[in-house]
C-alpha cells in the first residue's frame, strides 16, 4: 500500500456495492450484532443516496479505485439542536492503523463545522475498542444514554464532544 495511491473523497454512485460490503465484514470480524446496528440499516446498501442533502457528507478511502473504507456526518435523527451524528465509519483492514481513520475522522469533523453544527454525537460498539480509544483522544466524552433516535438499539457506546 503506497500512500500516493490512496485519497479520501466524496462518496460516488459506484462506490455502494464495494462500501457495503466493506461496513458489512467488519460486524463479521468484531462479532458486533447484526440487528439495532448499521448491518441492517436500510441507508447501508445504498450510502451514496442516503447523503445527497445539503445538511450531510459521506467520505471515502479509496485505494486505486478500490473503497476501503468511510465515514459520514447527518444530522442526528429525532434530535432538536445543532448536533450532527457521525456514522457508518467503518474501515477494511488493509488500511486499519496506517493513520487513514484519523485522517477521515478529522475530515468528518472539519465538514460538521462547515455544516454549521455544533455538538458531535456518535455510537459505536464496545468491540470497536480502537476505534472508541481514538474518539477518546480527539475529546469524545462517554454519555450513559443515547440521544436522538439512530434505531441503533445494540450500540452501547454513546459520546459526544462539542465543536
């Protein structure tokens, strides 16, 4: 894997099908639930539809045209205020600790203050113990309950940071 091979971009049509199946094997890999998560969302078979508004963003990592990964910031669902939620991140492990989640995770937040927001919330699993130990550096702070309504009834991490 060569760096000057890899970007991070906006979501495109024909990124669904590889993107899909990359969020899809990692519930597989963590044995996280398959049901009350993004496994089962309606939006995770077709991502690049489900961020089209103006008020939400969907990045890619994508290796010589290959997705290995991505991320997006949307409103939070059933939630007054300016808190946006950042969701489906999710990554193969080809480019798991070579710095990329990082990357796309600050790019997800720099979009969600461009967007205007002013709290970031999100949800994980507890096998996710990397992905949870990074959101703790960047000022993620663990809540005892969720907030909004993601329909993710089997994440039992909640956090959240103001911007």
């Amino acid at each position: 894997m060569s760096k000057d091979t890899i970007v991070i971009r906006e979501i495109e049509p024909q990124d669904n099908a590889e993107l899909e199946q990359v969020i899809r094997a990692c519930f597989h890999e963590f044995k996280i639930p398959l049901k009350g998560t993004a496994y089962s969302d309606n939006e995770t078979p077709r991502m690049y539809e489900s961020y089209q508004n103006t008020n939400d963003v969907y990045f890619v990592i994508v290796e010589n045209g290959k997705v290995l990964g991505g991320g997006g910031v949307k409103p939070l669902a059933d939630f007054e205020g300016d808190v946006c939620e950042i969701q489906k991140m999710y990554f193969s492990p080809k480019v798991r600790g070579a710095g990329y989640g990082r990357k796309l995770f600050e790019k997800c937040m720099q979009a969600a203050k461009d967007l205007g927001f002013k709290k970031c919330y999100l949800e994980s699993a507890s096998q996710l113990k990397a992905a949870i130990h990074i959101y703790e550096s960047y000022g993620f702070k663990h809540l005892d309950n969720a907030l909004g309504n993601t329909g993710h009834y089997s994440c039992g991490v909640w956090m959240i940071k103001d911007l």
